[in-house]
C-alpha cells in the first residue's frame, strides 16, 4: 500500500514522450523529413542567373549568317537542324527558339510564347539579329542586379512548410495517435480506471506541443543556416503563430480522430482534410494563384492564415497587430473543432 | 454477508438491422470475500454482463449495484475502488513495465508501489523491459498488475487466460488465488470449466443472456446426480440394432444416460456397481466396446446436461 501521489497529467504526457522518442521512424518523419524537403526543394528552386538559350537555326545559307550573327553572345547555344529536327528539339523543350532566316535579311521565330523562357529568347535573339543587320540603341542604358535575401523561393517556401508541418503534426501526432488508441482498446482501459478524461486530452495537446518545438526550431535553424533565411519580424510573434497554428491543427485532429474506429477510417478522413489544403492554401505557391472567386473559400481554410500570417512576419515583419484577421480565423477554428469533439468523443 | 455487485434483471440490447440480444433479464448477486466465475460458451453474454457490471457499457434496463454504489452518480469512488482487465487491451509496446504501472498508479488516490504490483505477479526482472518483449503470459500479467495497481476491493477479470500455455495459466491462477486470500472479492469470465472449478467458489453458468444455474462447483456437479461418469463406445455390430440410451437408464446406479456423436455417458453415484452390470448388459446384447473411461464429472458434464450442447460448441445456434 502507498498514498504516494504521482501527477497523472505528468505521467500521461510522459508516457506519450516515451512512446515518440522510442520510434526512431516517427521520428524521422517528423524532424527530418521536412528538412529534407528544404534540401530538395531549396536546391531545385534556387534562384540564379539564366545560364544559357537553346536556339536552334534552321540549316541553309541564310543560317549561317545568323548563326554567325548569334555566336558573338555567349549566352546562346546554337543548334544548326533541318527543319523537322527543329521541330522536335522546340517541341521536347531541348531548345526555346527556331530561327529561320531568308534573304533580306528576313527572320522568322518558331516558338512558343506561354513559355516564360521561350518568350525571353525572342526578345533576345532578335534584338541580337537587329543590332548585327545594323540597328542602333536610341538611348543609353545601365543596368544594376539586385538579388535580396528576402525574395528568393526559398525564402517563400521556408513559412510554408512550418505551416505544413504543424498541420501534419496536429493531424497525425493527435487524430491518428487516438484512433490507435482506440483501436488497441486502450482508450477503453484508460476510462476504466479513476483516470480523468480533460486529463488525458490535455496530456495529448500537451505532449504535441513539446514534440513541436524542436521540429520548429530544426526547421527555421537549419533554414538560415543552409539558405540564409532570416526571419524579418519578431521571433516571439513566429511562436505565437506557431503555437495558435498547432492548437487550432490538434483540435482539428482531433475532431477527425474524435469517432474514427479503423486505420482506414482515419486515413481517408486526413486525407480529405489535408488534400485540399496542400493544393490551395499555398504552401508552394500563391494562394493567389487561383481564380478570384474560390479566393473566398480558399481563405477560410485554416491552413491559409497560418501561411500568411508566418509569411508576413517572416518575409516581411509585420506585427501581431496587423495580423489579427488570421489569429480570429485560426482561433476560430481551434475552439470550434475542439468543442465538436469534446461532444461526440468516443471512448471506446 | 454483505454483496458486492447486485444485479437485477438485466437486459442488454445491440440495436442494429438485426437487433441483438446480448444480455436477456439476468439476475445476479456476489457476495463480498468470494471468487465468483460467469462461465459460458463464445457469444454467451458473458463480456457484456462484466462490462455492464464494469460501468463500461449501459444496459437497455435493470439494475446494478457495485459495492452499494450506481453507475451514473458516484463514478470516479466506484472506479477508485475497483480493478479491470479487460479481454483485449494492447498496451504500449514502447513503454516499460514500470512505466506502464506508473501510469496507471497515478490514475487512483491510493494503491500499491509500482514495486508491489510487479512482485505480486512476478515481474520485478521485466521492471525496464518494453511490453513489446513480453510474452504472452507476461503481458496477461501485467495487465492484471494494472488491475492490481489501486489496490482494489473487487477486481474484474475479463478471460484471464485465453490463449495461455498450461504453466502460463497456472501463474495467474495463483495470483488471483493470492487477491482472494486477502479477502477481496473477483469476478472473472471464462470459458474454460477447469478454470472455474479451480478458482471460483461460486460460478454462474451463462447461456444466451440468462443465467441457468448458479451454485459453488461441487452443488452444480453434484446436482447431476452422480459425481462420477463412464464414457464408452461401441464396435460397429454387424446388423444388429443400434444401441439406445433407454436400454442402459435400468443399469444400477446410473442417473442418467447421454448419447453423443456415437459416444455414450453415462453419470453414476458408484462406478463399481454400475459398470460390472454393464458389461454384463453388452455382453448379453453382442456388443463390443471399443473405448471405456470413467471420470469425476465436471461442469461441461452439467452444461451439458443443461443445455444439449459442449461449452466448446461456442456459440453455434442450436
């Protein structure tokens, strides 16, 4: 017999602690994996100068003279092809322009203008043509390059992913974790005991909040480290963010984890959450993107304030202040989904 | 003697296109102090009644009392007060044994160290071992070391053995014959009849949602009649006429006569005074035995004899 007192919240939190840090997989998934999105997507995307354009010159005696004519810029990369070979080269993408030259001298471009390199190799082959058939500049120019920290993808996608880890973290580490619960009947051993269930919710929230800082703090550290990303406003308003975001995701979570009795079921129901969310919310690209009238809807969904509002402090250093419509949005949603499923939890 | 768990006319109803009756109007009393077993084939009715009993499930009507208190108003004192196993719970693979009992010991006011449970089901040497590394009966232990853990005065043991090897089942009876020694009261389901023989004092037997009968093991064998049983069967006999039990119900001693798939039983208060006038009875008629064996009857025999059917049928309809 003993009255010692152990702190059932502190053992709940403890356990799920445990559980997490003894499966090396999950936790890969978790920490690593989003930094080696970072990596792939950071490489793939980095922003550079454009190092050269495919131009293809159809073969005849007026291409050689502009194939002459474009081998005094570098930049260029010349193909000298019949023509139904340059057809196929333009067409594969292997080069962006089709030079076909006649007496005249007279040019004709075979392109396509929807591609934005296509587009940038017409204006520049012609403006070489032009000045070697003798065209003159009618005005001085002095060009300054810029590249700002602060505008690159990487820089863009950095809040991006925070948002989609937190999201992925709220639905996994709280609606699929319960569902396993459930499944394993242990949620119904749980209730069997004098245990108290806020007790047990709270040591779910609480457990994912901790698992959260490190995945946060990876993220951004190695982020900066690797891509010289800074964050432009204030840190202390990046964590507000970040906590509201892993709030609002877990209740969500575990809304969707609230009735769930099979993998299966849970699976599909993530799914159907996230999917959308991943596509629209813009955690690749601009929410903007998309047609004005889905704008609406588009920005209802809780991923999409979380991705503004970190975008915002991050790129740009705006204030909690000036954020407030996504902290309304985001709290919204959390005590919403939260309320939901305290109502139709399911125990066993 | 004071009662532990009451219950009156239970009814339990699944609802659902075909609704099931689970539990149909069940009446039971335990008393304090006593090890009291619901034995029954699959599918009798067994899990739902102990889970009612448990404040797991809600019965579509009756009545429950556990220690003079009722499910629905002083839920948390029952619960602090009672110990559960359930059939099939999967604890964490990840967490050790003490962990795992740490866990549960903080859910309760009061209870036994982390420690006591272990060494009361022998586990102190898997104190740092993961629940995923134990065996089977390891973990069927540990399960009722977490029942053990706030030191309750009526534990609950849903098939406490099911699917343990022989040595494995000896260990838990043991422990669960320790509990009872201190005075504390059990309530356990098994399909298992040498289960409940050895462990239970009383044993209600459970058949389609009703309790058939109820008494201590040895009133229910000795209401058969005869304590003992001789089991034989015959050779083919060429031609002649099969053998009925209406031509053995003469035999001296004999209470009654079952026919069973070619497989005669027949119950008997002395065996040494029935079975030399049965031979001499085959002997008259021409007929050979192939196998002949005589045994204590046990309570299959009075399940059996209750219901025409094995506790192994499982829940086969008849």
């Amino acid at each position: 017999m003993s009255t010692e007192q152990y702190s059932p919240l502190g053992q709940l939190v403890l356990a799920r602690l445990r559980e997490f840090f003894r499966q090396p997989e999950v936790v890969f998934w978790v920490y690593g994996f989003p930094l080696l999105m970072v990596v792939a997507l950071g490489i793939a995307f980095r922003n550079k100068p454009i190092e050269h354009i495919g131009v293809g010159v159809q073969q005849g005696e007026q291409g050689e003279v502009a194939n002459k004519a474009l081998s005094a810029d570098p930049k260029f990369q010349l193909r000298l092809c019949d023509p139904n070979e340059c057809r196929l080269l333009l067409r594969t993408g292997k080069i962006d322009l089709v030079v076909i030259a006649a007496a005249g001298p007279h040019y004709d471009y075979f392109y396509d203008p929807t591609r934005p390199e296509s587009a940038l190799a017409r204006t520049r082959v012609d403006d070489a043509l032009q000045r070697a058939a003798g065209r003159k500049d009618a005005a001085a120019v002095g060009d300054v390059e810029l590249t700002e920290t602060g505008a690159r993808y990487i820089d863009f996608l950095v809040p991006g992913l925070l948002a989609m880890g937190l999201m992925g973290g709220g639905l996994w580490g709280v609606g699929f974790v319960i569902v396993d619960m459930r499944i394993r009947k242990l949620l119904k051993r749980f209730i069997a005991t004098p245990m108290k269930k806020h007790q047990f919710l709270a040591g779910i929230m609480i457990s994912r909040f901790i698992f959260m800082v490190p995945e946060i703090a990876l993220l951004l550290l190695f982020a900066r480290l690797a891509f010289g990303v800074q964050v432009q406003g204030s840190l202390l308003t990046v964590m507000v963010f970040v906590f509201l975001g892993a709030f609002t995701f877990a209740g969500i979570g575990l809304l969707v984890g609230s009735r769930a009795k099979t993998v299966e079921t849970v699976s599909g129901l993530m799914n159907l959450v996230m999917l959308p969310m991943w596509i629209l919310s813009g955690i690749f690209f601009s929410s903007e993107r998309f047609p004005a009238a889905v704008q609406p809807f588009i920005n209802i969904l809780p991923l999409t304030p979380l991705i503004n509002a970190l975008r915002a402090v991050i790129l740009e250093g705006h204030s909690l202040f000036q954020l407030w419509p996504q902290v309304v949005i985001l709290t919204a949603w959390g005590v919403v989904t939260f309320a939901l499923s305290l109502k139709w939890f399911r125990w066993m | 003697m004071p009662v532990a768990i009451r219950c009156s006319n239970l009814v339990k109803r699944y609802e659902g296109k075909t609704p099931v009756d689970a539990v149909r109007g069940l009446d039971l009393a335990v008393e304090e102090g006593e090890c009291f077993g619901l034995l029954g084939p699959n599918g009798a009715g067994k899990t739902t009644t102990i889970e009612i009993i448990e404040g797991l499930l809600a019965p579509t009507s009756g009545d429950v009392e556990v220690l003079s208190m009722k499910w629905g108003h002083q839920d948390t004192e029952i619960r602090q007060r009672i110990g559960i196993s359930l059939q099939e719970t999967k604890l964490s693979e990840k967490l050790s044994v003490l962990e795992t009992l740490t866990l549960f010991r903080s859910f309760y006011r009061q209870g036994l160290a982390p420690s006591e449970a272990m060494q009361r089901v022998s586990l102190e040497e898997k104190a740092a071992a993961w629940v995923g590394k134990l065996s089977g009966g390891q973990k069927q232990r540990l399960a009722v070391a977490c029942a053990l853990i706030g030191d309750p005065d009526l534990l609950f043991l849903d098939e406490p053995t099911t699917g343990l090897d022989p040595q494995a089942r000896r260990q838990l009876w043991d422990i669960i014959r320790n509990f009872g020694k201190q005075g504390r009261t059990v309530m356990l389901t098994t399909h298992y009849m040498d289960e409940a023989e050895k462990l239970c004092d009383r044993v209600a037997i459970v058949d389609h949602g009703k309790v058939i009968t109820i008494g201590s093991p040895r009133e229910l064998i000795a209401s058969l009649g005869g304590e003992h049983i001789i089991d034989f069967s015959l050779l083919n006999g060429n031609g002649t006429p099969a053998l009925q039990p209406y031509d053995l119900s003469d035999l001296p001693g004999v209470q009654s006569v079952r026919l069973d798939d070619g497989q005669f039983s027949l119950a008997v208060a002395e065996v040494h005074v029935t079975l030399p006038a049965l031979l001499k009875r085959l002997k008259d008629k021409s007929r050979d035995m192939a196998s002949l064996t005589t045994r204590h009857a046990s309570l299959e025999d009075v399940f059996v004899s209750l219901t025409g059917r094995h506790l192994r049928d499982g829940d086969a309809p008849s």
